[in-house]
C-alpha cells in the first residue's frame, strides 16, 4: 500500500438527489463502502449541514481525506443548482467546510454508469430475453424525482478502460410513438409549452401524466395525488386512472430509452435505475416497455438485440463513485 493512496482516505461518497441525499464511507484503500445514511433534503438548508449531520451521526465527526459526490443537476465549475431542489453546491467552499482535501462532483447518472461495467448478474433484473455484453456501449436512463441519463463506453485501444458521458437527457422534448401519446402530449402541452421526458417521466412528472390521461379518457378527478400514491395504486390495480397513467409511464419509458440506445449505440444494454421502476416489481415487467423500446420502425431488429434490465443492487451511484475513486490515475 502506497503512503500517497493511504493519505486519500477515508473517503466520503454522496449521492445527492432531488429528495434524498445518501452517504457512504470507505475508511481505507480496498475497503468495502460502509456505513450508508440517508437524509431528507429539505430538513437541511444546504449540502454542507447535511454532510455535517451525516458525519457527526455516524462517524463522531471525523473529517474525510477527500470527497466524491453525485449530483442531480448538470455539473458546472461555479456554484452548482439543482434542478429539482433548492440547494447549491460550491466546491471549494464544500471541501472547507468538512475539511477535504479535494472533493471530486458528477452528475448522478455520470456516478451510476461508472458501475456499470462492474455490475453481476445478481445487480439487475432483465426486462425481456437479450442479455448485456459488457464490451459494449452501455446507457442507464432512471426516473427518480427527474429523470436522468448517461453512459458509459470502451476507450478504443485500452482494454478494460471506461469513459463516462453524461448529459442533461431527460430534459429532451418527449416525443410521441403512437396517435394515443400524441393526446396525451398535446393535453400535457396545455399545461407547458415544453414538454420534456423529464415532464412526465418522472416522480414530479406522475401527477402531470395522470391529468393528461384523465383528459383524454375522460375519467374525473376527484383530488390530486402524489407520485408515491399514484404509482401504489396503480400497481396494486386498484385505482384505474392511477393503473392507466402507470401503463402509460411505463410505455413512455420504453419509447426515451430506446431512443436513448439508438443515440448512444449502446449495444451493451440499457439500465434502468432510479427510485422508481425498482419498486413497481411484476407491473413493470408486463407492462409496454420493453415494446415500446423496440418500435422504432427499421431498427426494431437492432434494439431487440439490446438488453433492458432493471438495476436492482442498493446504491448503484455510491458504488460508482467508489470504484471511480479507488482507480490509479490515467497515464498521460
């Protein structure tokens, strides 16, 4: 063990997302993450309480050597918004706060899809018979609180070497596949004048995508419901407006995501992460996705070899985060 590797730890990972914000710990080199906290976003009045809170909970205090964090929002050099949430990150003034040394940000599908090369057979469940090949492309797509996008592909000539893209994906105009999602986007159109994926493809998204399904069904609503509730009761069967507005979601997923396999050549397969999809189990299965993913005309063939498979290992970004972290720096 190298006196320089050594002097990097204890490392601290977040993954700070629209809602929640979760922790880890890896005290040394080679050591397992360890320690995972979770939080509400909206208790603290910023990123720096919540470490701090994180830290005298679970660790006394102690002070990390560096930092590695997730963020749901495009990563900038400035002070960094996020999207969904009113926090704001600044570095420097991040890494003086709870004594780093450096602190290192992606974006947190960017810290999903550095995992992904990593993940085995037990990390995910396969939505439909096409198995991943990890030499290829791969993209993660996940709605949580928005919806989030990246990849992760093979550096040409450096075998075993992975470089990460990500982008602001979820916020590409939604497009329709059929005549039935172009009423649904035009009646969701009556609220925005942008719809995006993000718009109803998403937890902020869910109530939006109910309103435009009663609209165009014609059922009534008699209140407005959450994300969380509109997505029990339509697993559960129970409620019909929240069972069709879940089918729709689902169907609508499948059509961003094989979008995104096309865009991205992400032949390796398509992960779905997020806090989501994991949670809505046989619905989600037999739902449209995986035939939305493939209809999209000539190249139906090329994505019905592409793998979809729901990620279903515990804290996927703080995993990506912690590999990235434990890697020797490239060679110049």
């Amino acid at each position: 063990m190298s006196l320089g590797l050594q002097t990097e730890y204890p490392l601290l990972v977040a993954d700070i997302g629209g809602t929640n914000v979760r922790f880890g710990w890896v005290a040394t080199p080679g050591a397992s993450l360890d320690i995972i906290g979770l939080f509400v976003c909206a208790n603290f009045p910023g990123p720096v309480e919540a470490t701090h809170a994180y830290l005298k909970h679970h660790h006394a205090g102690a002070r990390p050597a560096r930092c590695a964090i997730a963020i749901a929002t495009a990563v900038t050099d400035g002070p960094i918004k996020l999207t969904n949430s009113d926090w704001v990150l600044e570095r420097c003034e991040f890494a003086a706060a709870i004594g780093a040394a450096s602190v290192e940000i992606f974006n947190d599908f960017e810290a999903i899809a550095l995992g992904l090369p990593a993940l085995a057979g037990s990390d995910y469940q396969l939505v439909g018979k096409a198995l991943p090949d990890r030499r290829l492309p791969m993209a993660v797509i996940g709605p949580g609180t928005g919806l989030g996008v990246a990849g992760i592909m093979p550096v040409r000539g450096q075998p075993g070497n992975w470089q990460a893209i990500c982008g602001e994906g979820g916020h590409t105009t939604l497009a329709c596949n059929t005549e039935y999602q172009s009423q649904i986007l035009r009646a969701a159109r009556s609220y925005f004048a942008h719809v995006s994926a993000e718009r109803l493809v998403s937890g902020i998204g869910l109530p939006i995508l109910r309103e435009a399904v009663a609209k165009v069904e014609g059922y009534s609503i008699d209140a407005a419901l959450g994300a969380e509730e509109i997505g029990t009761l339509g697993t559960a069967r129970t409620d019909p407006l929240c069972e069709r507005t879940m089918e729709v979601f689902c169907e609508f997923l499948g059509s961003v995501a094989g979008n995104l396999a096309l865009t991205m050549g992400a032949r390796g397969g398509v992960f779905i992460a997020g806090g989501i999809v994991p949670k809505l189990g046989d619905f989600f299965a037999a739902s449209g996705f995986r035939t939305q993913f493939e209809s999209k005309g000539r190249y139906q063939e090329y994505l019905r070899a592409i793998s979809t498979a729901v990620i279903t290992a515990p804290h996927p970004g703080l995993l990506g985060l912690v590999l990235h972290a434990g890697k020797p720096p490239a060679a110049a």
